[in-house]
C-alpha cells in the first residue's frame, strides 16, 4: 500500500500521529515557590521524581511532592514526566528503597500541594493549571495529551 493510502486511511479512521497545538489544552502545571527561579525541563523533572537529584543548583534541597496515585492528575504527570504509571514505579521503587531512598511524599489533595510548595523552599510539585495563583510559580506546563512545555515567557512591560 502506498504511504499517501496509508495516510489517507489513517485520517478516515480518525488516527493522528500527533495531536495538533491548537487541540491540547494545558492541565496540569509544574510549580515551585514563587521566590524561586529554577530552570526546569522534562528530563530534569524525571531524575526529581525518580530521585536522582537531591538539589537545586544553589545547593537547596529539593523537596518533590506527588498527589495521590489513584488519581488522574497523578497519572497524567506520572506517564508525560516519567514515562510510566504509579503502579509501573512499584517495582523500581522497592529496589531504591533498599538504597535508603524513599519516593516523594504524597500530599492528599491539589490544595495541599499548593500550600506545601508555596511555603516550603526548594519544593516542586503540580496542581491543575487552574488553580495557580501568586503564591507559586509555573515552570512547566503538561497539556491534556501529556506534552511538556516551559509556559510563555510573560509580556514585557510597556511601562518602564
């Protein structure tokens, strides 16, 4: 079959290779206190939650937190950030623990990371993207489709 066949076929089954820009909606957001100004990416991110790396470049300790595993904002984050559901880490998790190294604590609700990340110094964690406010500041953004992205650079100041 011709690959202009294939391609065809796939679009009248409804199939994509990549979920267009426009059609994501962003969901979750990757926060830290807004006093801190941290550079982050997916991978860096990756090594945070599989505790990897301990700390920031400043030498803080990072302080990671998760929300529980049986929810979708957890396993969002867990497949677009990790590559793999909450219950796939179970193994991976039993062999560090015989390191001495313990997953990142599990907070019981969005508000509750929210507040934890707002107050704690070089915490990380994410809430639904609607519930962001000044208390937090945005690195990363995962979308509905588990892209992660570093959001907008805010507008310049017409007013200097």
């Amino acid at each position: 079959m011709r690959l202009s066949h294939l391609l065809l076929a796939s679009i009248a089954l409804g199939f994509t290779t990549t979920p267009s820009a426009a059609h994501q909606k962003t969901v979750l957001a990757v926060i830290e206190p807004a006093f801190s100004h941290h550079s982050l990416n997916r991978a860096k991110l990756a090594a945070i939650y599989l505790r990897e790396r301990f700390h920031w470049s400043d030498g803080t300790k990072i302080e990671p937190v998760n929300l529980p595993a049986d929810g979708s904002a957890r396993l969002l984050f867990s497949r677009a950030v990790l590559g793999r559901g909450p219950q796939d880490l179970e193994p991976y998790w039993n062999r560090r623990y015989f390191d001495g190294i313990l997953p990142p604590y599990v907070l019981h609700s969005p508000r509750a990371v929210l507040r934890f990340v707002a107050r704690t110094r070089g915490a990380v964690g994410y809430i639904p993207y609607d519930m962001v406010d000044a208390r937090v500041r945005v690195v990363l953004l995962i979308t509905d489709h588990g892209r992660v992205r570093r959001p907008a650079l805010p507008p310049i100041s017409q007013n200097r």
